[in-house]
C-alpha cells in the first residue's frame, strides 16, 4: 500500500502588503500600493474571469478608473447607464432618478458591466502595474500576533503546494468570505437586511430604446424587489432580493421554479421578460447583508464586502470597495 506524499512546505517569503482576494478591492489596494512602490502580493483563490454578481456601476466609479488607467477598457465592456428606475406593481407612475441631474453635473453616466469582464480587466492591470499575483490559491490561516509584528499567510495552491509569506500588513478583499472577520469573530448579521438574493442572466429580455437601453430597473413586489440590469449584448441579469419569510414557501419547487413564480408575481417584470430566456443556472446567496463591529487593526484593514455588505438597491457595492481602497 502507498500513500501519497505530503504536500512540500516552502520557506517563509517576505513582502510589504499581502493583499486577500482578487475583486476590484482588492486589486484596486494592490495597484496603487504598487505604484506607491511598495512590494504587493495578491492571492486569489478562483481564477480570472469567473462570474459574479454585482454588475451595476456608479458614476462615482469613473474617475478611479482613469486614475488606474483602465477607463478606455471598462467603457468597452459596458454599457453606458443614464439613470435608474423604479417600478411598482401597485400603481401605473414609474419614477425615474437621471444622474444627469444629482449634485455632480459632471458624471452623468455609469456602467453596467458583466463582472466576470470587469473584474479580468483590474486584475490584469494589478499584474502589469508589477503586483505579485496567485490565481487558485486559497489563504488557509493568518497569524496575526507574531512577536516580530509581522503578519504570517499561509496558504495553499490547487496544485497542492504550501506557501507562507510573512507581511507588514495584509489587506482583506476576500469578499463574502469575509476571512478575517470570520476568523476574527467580527461579523454580524444584519437583522435589519437578512435578506437573500436568488438571480440569474437571461437573453431577449425587453429594453429600453435609445439612451435608456442601459439603465437598471428596480421593481418591487410584495415580497421585495428584483433588479434588472442589461448588458452589454444579448444578456440581462435579473435577481430577485426577498426576505427568509418567503424562501421558506418554496417547498417542493426547485430554485429555478422558484424564481419563475416569483417573477410571475410581478406583472411589470413578467412582461419585460415573456419573449426571453434563461442562459445561466438560477444562484441564491444567503445572508445578504452584513457588517464587522472592527474594519483594522494594527496589522491589517478589511476592504470592501469583507468588511461589510449592505442590500445593494444604489449599486453602492463596487463604489464603495473601489473608493476605500483608492
């Protein structure tokens, strides 16, 4: 009988700031401590593109992307966004917020942005600004109290491979997994927005003309409300943001009947989807906001949804990991 070799633990490597997490906090962190001069080290455990939700941007997001270098790619792969609208099932007015006329005059647009494409693009652009980066590699334990004050990241890569980096400081832009705060007993659920999300990408749904092809949709309905995104091409993302209350009629139905009978439930939304079709599995995400009673210490600070995540009815989720991260 044989067994397998254990997997070789490599020496400690050192750098300046151990950066958790490939999303746009993260690799926003890590580029511009890069060019600041700093030696930056970035783990993500997926590999790039890979899907997310989230795709609505704000106008706020824009300057950031031209301080990054990347405006000319994220205008590619969006679509421009004017407003946002809201719809009600219980009367005929839909009410209609144009950035055009907020408090900024000069950021009259945004984007709606497939993630996966998004998040690619600020990833490679931390890998070309010089930021050591590891796709496929999972943070397995963090030290956080050495004597030295250095901060230790173990980790291990799908191939098997053991690493350990000793760090002045680690920024945590796991996201939902929010590692440090679980790991630090910070986290708290929301009883205000214990919500759940349940989405999918449909293609042929209904859109706007002209101008307001991109706009999002809010529609509620007695349950919650739904979000309605185009995007660039054929695919819209539609989820559907309800309460525990409701998930737990679902009974014997599957996910993705589920989510069928509660768009049927709103009329408006119903018709803007009646000619399309389903091109992705339906998702839920539980949990849905969250937020840490502690964001640093004196070795590490939480960025973006690994600190906290609020119901995202403004698209505030990627401003806000962009912007504290800048």
């Amino acid at each position: 009988m044989t067994t397998a070799a254990p997997a070789l633990q490599e020496a400690a490597q050192t750098c300046d700031v151990l950066v958790i997490g490939g999303g746009p906090a993260g690799t926003t962190a890590a580029s511009v401590l890069r060019e600041m001069g700093y030696h930056v080290v970035l783990l993500e455990k997926c590999h790039h593109p890979r899907f997310h939700i989230g795709e609505s941007l704000l106008p706020a997001n824009l300057p950031l992307f031209e301080k990054l270098g990347v405006a000319a790619q994220i205008e590619a792969l969006g679509i421009p966004k004017h407003a946002a609208e809201f719809v009600s099932p219980w009367h005929d007015h839909q009410q209609e917020f144009r950035f055009a006329d907020a408090w900024n005059k000069s950021l009259p647009s945004a984007y709606q942005v497939e993630r996966s494409k998004f998040d690619f693009v600020l990833f490679e652009n931390a890998r070309e600004k010089g930021v050591e980066v590891f796709e496929g590699c999972e943070v397995q334990a963090v030290d956080l109290e050495r004597p030295d004050g250095l901060a230790e990241i173990r980790a291990c890569a799908e191939t098997g491979r053991n690493m350990t980096w000793r760090a002045q400081f680690v920024l945590d832009a796991s996201g939902r997994s929010t590692f440090l705060s679980n790991k630090l007993q910070l986290k708290e659920r929301s009883k205000d927005h214990n919500s759940v999300a349940i989405y999918a990408h449909f293609n042929g749904a209904e859109r706007r003309d002209g101008k307001a092809e991109g706009n999002i949709s809010l529609f509620w309905f007695d349950h919650g409300w739904f979000w309605y995104i185009p995007l660039r091409g054929a695919a819209t993302s539609v989820g559907m943001v309800t309460w525990p209350y409701f998930v737990k009629t679902r009974g014997e139905r599957s996910l993705s009947d589920f989510f069928r009978d509660g768009i049927a439930s709103c009329p408006p939304l119903a018709a803007r989807l009646q000619h399309a079709r389903r091109v992705i599995d339906v998702t839920a995400t539980g949990n849905f906001s969250y937020s840490s009673s502690r964001a640093y210490g004196d070795n590490y600070l939480l960025l973006g949804d690994a600190y906290a995540f609020v119901d995202p009815m403004f698209s505030s989720g990627v401003w806000f990991a962009n912007q504290c991260s800048d």
